[in-house]
C-alpha cells in the first residue's frame, strides 16, 4: 500500500489547519504563536507557561502517540502526554478519544488537546522493522488498550505552542526526547495481540479484522502508523495525520465490496447532525452506490463549495479535492447502508461556520455517525429533498448545486430511465 497517496494536499491544509493569521501556512504561527488566535484561545485555558516549564513529564497517556511527517521519509515519533493532573472527573482516555468529543465544548477540546505534551524522536520508515528501545516503547503504547503511566524526559524545556493539523486534532508542547519510561505494563487487547503478531497478514485485512472485532477505529489507527500491522518485510511507520485516512479509506473499500450486492434503497431520506459549529447533511437517493462529498466554508469573506464524488465502481484517484473529510463521511455511510442491507446513493453536505476553531477531520466522521443514527426524513423526489437540506444550511442551496456532480448527473439519468421503462411497456 502506498502511504504517501494519503498525504493532504494544500488546499486540505489551508482549510482545515489555518486561522485567519496564518491560513495554513502553519510556520507562520508556529514561529510566531502569539499571533495565532488558537494558541491565545488555548493560553486562556491553560496555564501553559507553567505546567511546561520543566523537563520531565509523568502523566498516564491515553495512550496516545504521534508521527509527523514533516521530513517523510524521516518522521518525528513519540508518545502524548498529559501535563495536567485531572480533568473534571473524566479519565485520561477522553484527551485522545474522537467519538466522545461532539458534546464537549471548543473550549473543552482546546483544553484536552492543549494539555498534551508530545515528546519526539528522528525515525526512518523502515525503523518499523527494527526499532531503537524508544520507538519499541512508542509502538508498545500504541497497542496498549488502556491509559498507561509515562514518563517523558525532554533535552529541553519545551516551547508553549499549539500545532494544528489538517486530520488530527492538535497537541501542545512538543521536544525531543531523552528518555521514555513507561512506569507500569501496557494491557494489549487480544484482538491486537493477535493480529499485530501475524506477520504474514496483509496491512490491508489486519486493519478489517481488528474493526470486525470491535478494536475502536482510533486505536486501530494508531497500531497502523507505528508499523505494527501487516507482511513483516514491508511494514512501515505511516505518519499520523496519514494513517487516519488511510484507515478510514481501507475499511470503507471492505465494507463497499459487500454494501455492492445489496438492493437498492426504495425512497429519499435526509439525515443530519450538527455541532461545534459544523453541520453535516446526508441526502440518500434511491439508485445504485455512488457518492460525492460537498463541503461548504463560511470561514472567508466568500462562502466557497469543494466537491470530490465517485460512481458505482468506486474512485481509484485520491479525491483531492477534500482529501480526509471524503473519507471520513463515506466510511459512516458505507456502514449504515451494511446496517440496513441496502445500497444507495449519497450526498454528503458539509459545512462549517466561523465558530469552527481547526480540530481535525474526525468531527466529520462523528457526525455522519450520528446523523445516521437518528431518525430520516422521507421524501418522493429529489427536489424535495434538496429542499429540505438546503433549509438546515447557511451556504444558499444554489451554490451546493452548482458544485455537485453527482445532483446533475441524477437529473440526466431520470429522463433515460424514465424513456427505458416507457420502451419495455409499449
């Protein structure tokens, strides 16, 4: 598997890791975090300043770890830790934990993600393989199903900063590493003591296999990108921020092969959910599986629609377009549509308001998971339905349409069935 195809390209950046200060040229405030209207929201949490200014950190990870890709092939591998003793009663496990995040507040979302401390070490890819006694405790916390006690000895203080990225939710302090201890025994869970110890399993069905048996999609990416799944001669360490799309492309493909043999969907439905100044909308249609994801931002001085969308043979590019947000809402879909035994098609529309501050891309997937958990409206045409997503949206309906393939194609493709069934009548 090609990794690097999931890489996000830089209008996935701009978007989805940028503020008004930086628009996603994230050195710019990196290199200047007072600046950052992210970093001054998390300070006002956060006493930053404080709780960083020391070298040794001991905390129990959610587990959590991280690989930048900044210097792919090289990355930047090391495990999160917390830097603040409690959280209002919730354990440590909520800081890293994407599907119980839709009814917290922004606020509490910078907080936990502010409250991590990322230590660092310089890997190669291939270290996978054979790794250095840091990186073999990195890829032991990965596989941990549990919060784990961490120590973490920085070279250095480490600088009070927020990174924001375009997947993953942000972290805060970030410094290499000297010395990485973890202070009690990791508990693995069967399911990836099992599959994580086959070296003769592809990559590819050891990550459906962990998600049939119920590992949490969050862990399963993090087993991922340490290289700890797959044929052992080709395992490699996979940057985070790819390995969440990766994992959410490769089991919407799995599930796909089978949702393709279901019949079809008889009626339109719309779906939807909102939070944290995000809306997510799915509108079903009555015909053969084919997708197309819109995303819609009120965050700039013009509203702008993006559109990515493939047909009932699936897409074999990469949807650049929206990149990781394309993935993250097909997936939630392809597994309501395996719920239900049908196939259908969907349009995705989502948008975000100003009130959005960058947290990564789960809250789509998060909330296509809900909406698709509630109840539909059911509707007899498709303009109707348009109709009615386009009264939960602030984009006007006009500017969605125009951006999606998918509405005109359907429109196209009545009169030709309509003129098919006509035939076979006379």
């Amino acid at each position: 598997m090609q990794a690097r195809l999931y890489r996000a390209p830089s209008g996935e950046s701009r978007r989805e890791a940028g503020c008004q200060v930086c628009n996603g040229n994230r050195l710019v405030c990196i290199q200047n975090p007072g600046l950052c209207p992210v970093y001054q929201r998390a300070k006002g949490l956060v006493e930053i300043e404080r709780a960083v200014n020391k070298t040794v950190f001991n905390g129990p990870s959610p587990p959590s770890v991280f690989l930048g890709s900044a210097d792919y092939p090289f990355l930047r591998a090391g495990p999160l830790v917390p830097i603040l003793p409690s959280f209002e009663g919730r354990g440590p496990e909520i800081l890293d934990d994407p599907s119980r995040w839709l009814d917290s507040s922004i606020d509490d979302l910078v907080t936990y993600r502010f409250s991590l401390v990322r230590g660092k070490t310089r890997v190669k890819v291939a270290d996978a393989r054979n790794p250095d006694r840091t990186l073999s405790l990195v890829q032991e916390l990965a596989l941990a199903g549990t919060p784990t006690e961490t120590e973490l000895h920085l070279t250095k203080k480490p600088q009070a900063r927020i990174y924001i990225l375009p997947r993953s939710a942000p972290h805060g302090p970030s410094g290499s590493i000297g010395k990485m201890v973890l202070t009690e025994n990791t508990h693995v869970p069967r399911p990836v003591e099992k599959i994580t110890s086959d070296r003769d399993i592809g990559a590819q069905e050891g990550i459906f296999s962990l998600y049939e048996r119920g590992v949490s999609q969050q862990q399963i990416t993090r087993v991922f990108s340490v290289g700890q799944l797959g044929v052992f001669k080709n395992r490699r360490l996979v940057p985070t921020e790819w390995s969440i799309t990766a994992v959410d492309d490769i089991l919407g493909k799995s599930i796909l092969e089978r949702v393709r043999d279901f019949p079809q969907l008889g009626d339109f439905r719309v779906y939807g959910a909102e939070a944290l100044g995000n809306s997510v909308q799915v509108l079903l249609l009555p015909t053969a599986w084919m997708y197309e994801a819109l995303e819609g931002w009120l965050t700039g001085s013009t509203p702008q629609v993006y559109s990515d969308h493939e047909f009932h043979i699936g897409r074999r590019d990469y949807p650049s377009n929206i990149a990781g947000a394309y993935h993250a809402v097909k997936l939630p879909i392809l597994e309501f549509l395996e719920r239900e035994h049908r196939q259908a098609g969907a349009i995705a529309f989502l948008e975000v308001d100003r009130d959005w501050v960058p947290l990564g891309v789960w809250r789509f997937r998060e909330l296509a998971r809900r909406a698709l958990s509630g109840q539909p409206i059911v509707l007899s045409s498709l303009e109707a339905s348009l109709s009615e997503v386009g009264q939960r949206l602030r984009i006007p309906l006009r500017s969605w349409i125009v951006s999606s393939k998918l509405v005109n194609h359907y429109k196209r493709q009545l009169p030709l069935d309509q003129f098919t069934m006509s035939r076979k009548g006379a």
